[in-house]
C-alpha cells in the first residue's frame, strides 16, 4: 500500500498477438455473450411453464431475423467457449506446455491447437445451422 | 497504510506474515473447473434437445421438458450454467471494476441475479415435469 511508485508490469501493447491471446480474449467475451444466453434459456423454461401464450412469444422472438441472428451468435460463442474450455481443462493438467509442444516445426504445437480450436467452434456452427436450414426447408436432413 | 515509523518499529513485512493467502485459496479455481466439466456433456446435450425441438409445437416441448430423464439433466445444466456464469462474472469484476462500491454492488447483483435465475428455471422445469 505505501511503495506505490514502483514499477509496473508492460500491459499487452508490447507482446505480439498470437493465436493464445485471441483465444483468452473470445473466451472472456463469448462467456459474457453466454451469461446473456443464459436467461434466454430461462425465458424459454420459464415461458413454457407460464403457458402457451408466453410459449408463442418466446418462440417468435427466437424466429424472428433478430432472434435467429441472436441463436447463430449463441450457437458459435457456445462451441467456441466449449472447444476452447476443453483445451483448457487438458492444459490444467500440464498438458501442452513442454517445449517440444511450442515448437513451430512440429504439429500438433501449442499453437496449432489454438486455431484447431477456433477452426472447429466455426466448422460445427455451420454444421448445425445447416443442418437446421435444411431440415426447415424440407430437406434431406 | 501508515509508513513506517509512524508510532512502532515494525515493518509492514512484520504486519502481513503469517496471514497465508488472500481470502480463499484455490476453491473458486476449482469450483470453475468442476462446474466446466459438468457443462462439456450437458451443454452438447441441450443443443441437441434444441436442435431437435426447433419448429416443434406447445405440446411437444412441454412434453419434451417434462421428461424425466430430460427434466433431471435439465436441473444439472442450470445448476452448473448459473454457477459457472456466476464465477466468471465475479472474475470480470474483480479485474475491471476499481471502484470498490461498484465492485460490491456488482458482485452481489450477479450472485442475487444468477441464484434467482437458477431457481426460476428448477421451478418452471418441476412444475412442467410435477404438474
């Protein structure tokens, strides 16, 4: 509390980014995106306990250009705070860390998991969304 | 607080050693992670219910909820959802809000508002699984 002059830390300006950094940075926001996710899903719960007029509003909200936008969103925040959670609770464990892992020349690396990561969150958004589009038009699926 | 020499000979050393660590170790830490791996199977889970109930009419989600199998692993999520969401929330606060009333006020809105969330939601499942 009283040495307050000392020095400090560099904050992020000087570090570059590197696929790590993008993943704790989405982390961070798609949880936040997914706390406001959450009382989707107890509207929806609490919607269909209420009745069906309250049913039919919630399900027009989720129909509406808005609402599908909105479920998208959810859908690849969900994924992707769920793929990269997986990696961290493997990470928890110590794995991934050692130095062969963070060498460029080999893959599976360090990084390489990073955008694995990124690349399967997207992969099965768009696997869901057109499967459901599909399914909606009447389709094979 | 005080610099030293104010009215004793002790350091500030003297004054913090042997007080171990801040507050409460390695329980929110662990918390986060158990509640995590309780939402990798029941997060997949839900979005395969949604998936399949989109376009599905009154009845039929009723139906679905109420499910006991469904209504049970239903209570789970939300449990793990609000709880998970609640830690993270705090973790947020704690390192952007400086101001130490907003901090408190913030921190006990996000636990009032997801307990309140979490048990809005068991009700409304028990009362479609029980009514």
């Amino acid at each position: 509390m009283s040495q307050t002059a000392r020095p400090t830390s560099p904050h992020l300006g000087i570090y570059r980014w590197r696929v790590n950094m993008w993943q704790s940075v989405l982390h961070r926001l798609t949880g936040l995106f997914l706390c406001v996710g959450s009382l989707l899903v107890a509207w929806g719960l609490i919607a269909a306990a209420s009745g069906a007029e309250a049913w039919s509003m919630f399900a027009a909200f989720c129909a509406s250009g808005i609402g599908v936008t909105l479920l998208i969103a959810w859908t690849w925040s969900l994924l992707f705070h769920l793929c990269n959670g997986i990696q961290h609770l493997f990470r928890d464990t110590g794995m991934g860390y050692d130095a062969a892992q963070r060498d460029h020349s080999r893959t599976p690396s360090y990084f390489a998991t990073g955008w694995m990561v990124i690349a399967v969150s997207v992969a099965l958004t768009a696997l869901v969304w057109i499967g459901l589009f599909l399914r909606a038009n009447g389709g094979a699926a | 607080m005080s610099a030293i020499g104010d009215d004793t000979l002790r350091t500030p050393l003297k004054n913090v050693r042997g007080l171990g660590s801040a507050q409460s170790g390695v329980r929110h830490w662990w918390l986060q992670r158990i509640t995590a791996v309780a939402l990798v199977p029941l997060s997949m889970w839900l979005l395969w219910l949604c998936a399949g109930l989109v376009h599905a009419d009154y009845a039929t989600v009723r139906a679905a909820i109420g499910q006991p199998v469904h209504a049970v692993l239903l209570v789970a999520l939300v449990v793990s959802l609000f709880w998970h969401g609640a830690l993270g929330l705090q973790v947020v606060i704690e390192d952007y809000i400086h101001t130490r009333w907003q901090e408190v006020v913030l921190q006990i809105l996000v636990r009032f508002g997801a307990f309140l969330a979490a048990v809005a939601c068991i009700f409304a499942i028990a009362r479609i699984a029980l009514g």
